[in-house]
C-alpha cells in the first residue's frame, strides 16, 4: 500500500512533543521553569485538520507547563504527559477512541517512540530524528522537527483525504484553482467538542489495513 493509500485511512494524528512540534531544546529560566518553541505553520495545520474531522493529539515523555499552554491552545483531543511508557499511553488512547492501528498517523523522532511507530497505520519522523527511526518508519518529512515538519504530515494527510485543494482555494479563491470545487473542506463529524466544521471558522490563532514497507525507500516530501 502506497503512503498515500495509508494516510486516506488516518482518523487520529498524534504527535511527540520534544524534537516533533519543537526543536527538541529545552530553555530552562532562572526561575526553573521551562520554555519551548512551536512552530506557527504546525499550530495552523493542526486546526485544520481537527477542523476537518481529524482527531489530534500527543503523546510525550516529559511533563511541561508550555505543553499545556499549546495544546489547550490548539485544542488537541488527546494529551498524554509524563508517558514514558509510549505504548501504554498510546493503546489507552485506542481503546478510549475506539480505533485500530490503521486509523493513527504517528511523529516520533527517538527511540522511546518505537514502539508506537511500528504499530501505527502511518509512521512518520521529522528530517533529523534518530536514524534508527528514520530507517523503520514509512515516511521522513525534508523538515526538522519544531521548523514544519508536522506541517508536512498534515499536507500529506489532507490531500490524501481530498481536503487540501479545497482549503487553499477557500483562502486563495476558488477562481485560481478551476479544477477543485469551491469551499473549505468539511469535517466528518464534530467530535472535537463542537468544532465548527469548516475552515471559514478557523481560530486566528496561527497567524489558525495492509501495512507499508519501512525503512529503505521512505517518501519524503519536496
């Protein structure tokens, strides 16, 4: 099955924290609280796909305020910290969703996500995450983490889903874009907690199954 194939099937995207949606750096003030940065065109690409009907969510090791403060911000429907058993927190987010493996996309970029990257339906890693997760995951972004690497995953997926013409021509104007109907996609359902379910309604925020080979010919985005 193709990637693209894989990521039609995706109902739930989750992500890993440190090395995905930031840098993997970690600021600590003097007061010792911590400090990341995330990047705009991931916040704006999450919305878009909750907005569309996706689920969104993390999974991360570490426990931190600024997490918090970005995933109440994006809305994300699952939010697991301190999880250093990945596993364990990922099959407590299926049974809780009731979805299969077929239905998660998951970005991971170290060793601890292993072992949810080899179960998920899509498996992704950003551009500089561990080669030894490069080498087993169906796709690498040409992004590093925290610089649009999840953004990339999301294109994917969106298109894949048919919503990604439909969003551009709802901001540029279905005119420059003949081929595609008019209007932003629409969401499947609105389990996001009353989401409304077309992009027109984007918060400003931002600026707002058979498996696949792994490793060795993994798709990267141009």
């Amino acid at each position: 099955m193709s990637t693209p194939l894989a990521a039609d099937r995706v109902r739930l995207l989750l992500l890993d924290v440190d090395g995905v949606m930031t840098d993997g750096r970690i600021l600590i003030g003097n007061d010792g609280g911590d400090a990341a940065a995330f990047h705009t065109r991931d916040g704006a690409a999450i919305m878009w796909a909750r907005l569309a009907g996706l689920k969104t969510g993390i999974i991360t090791g570490r426990t931190s305020a600024a997490t918090v403060a970005r995933a109440e911000a994006l809305k994300l429907d699952v939010v697991r910290q301190g999880a250093l058993d990945k596993l364990a927190a990922y099959r407590s987010v299926l049974e809780e969703l009731d979805l299969t493996d077929e239905q998660v996309a998951f970005m991971g970029d170290d060793l601890l996500d292993l072992p949810v990257l080899v179960r998920v339906g899509l498996s992704a890693a950003p551009a500089d995450a561990d080669p030894e997760v490069r080498s087993r995951v169906h796709w690498v972004s040409a992004r590093r983490g925290g610089e649009g690497a999840v953004r990339e995953l999301i294109e994917l997926v969106l298109k894949a889903q048919g919503h990604w013409d439909r969003l551009v021509a709802h901001y540029a104007g279905p005119d420059t874009h003949p081929s595609t109907s008019s209007g932003p996609p629409r969401a499947a359902s609105q389990g996001d907690g009353g989401a409304p379910s077309t992009v027109a309604a984007t918060p400003t925020l931002e600026g707002n199954a058979p498996s696949l080979p792994r490793g060795g010919t993994q798709h990267t985005a141009s």
